[in-house]
C-alpha cells in the first residue's frame, strides 16, 4: 500500500480552475428579484355606501404604517403590500373614522378591500 502523500490531495490548476470559474459565474449571474406581495385595491365609502375621499393606511402588528393611499372618488390602490394580518386604519375627508381592523392580505395577487367611514 503506498504511503499516505499530502500532494495527492492538493487541488490541481484544473480543478482551481473549474472552482474559480463556478465562483464567478456564481458572483456575477443575474438575480432575480422574488415579487411575493399583493396589490390591494381600495374603496372607500361612507355611511350611506355612496363613494368616500380620505386616508388608507395599512400598519404591520408593531403600529408601523407599511402602505397608504389617497382615495379620490372612492378608491386608491397600495402597492407591494406584504402578506399578513395587518390593521386598517382610514382618516376620511368628511364623517367620523371608524375603528381600526384588522385583515389577512395573501401574500400574492389582487386584493379587494372595501372600507366604510363612520
């Protein structure tokens, strides 16, 4: 049995080669940015159901406001909007706000939320 040679286990150029070349190409190759959030589109409406103008926030459970929108005519859309259990909370032009709400928002896809002022 021959006896134990630490040359045979160096890396040859070849493989530093194939190694350096898996690096690069590894390093340098396009990503691919990962889209998982949903669309939410909004109407506002009042208390007699007829088209609102205000303010649509979206908060995360810490009370951070991750999305707005302004309704003009009743509707606005949030973009990019995490999936999750987030709470709603709208500041309408005219009329009393109602209590804030919580909603489940998929992670993908179109949402639609309609939200009633006081």
């Amino acid at each position: 049995m021959p006896a134990y040679s630490h040359r045979a286990h160096r890396a040859t150029p070849h493989w530093r080669a194939l190694s350096a070349l898996a690096l690069t190409s590894a390093l340098c190759w396009p990503s691919v940015p990962a889209f998982a959030d949903a669309l939410v589109t909004v109407q506002l409406k009042d208390a007699q159901g007829a088209p609102a103008d205000g303010k649509v926030e979206l908060s995360d459970a810490a009370g951070k406001v991750i999305a707005s929108c302004e309704a003009h005519g009743g509707q606005c859309e949030l973009k990019n909007v995490p999936g999750g259990f987030l709470t709603v909370t709208v500041q309408p032009a005219k009329g009393a706000a109602p209590k804030p709400r919580k909603v489940m928002i998929p992670p993908t896809g179109k949402v639609s939320l309609v939200v009633a002022t006081g």
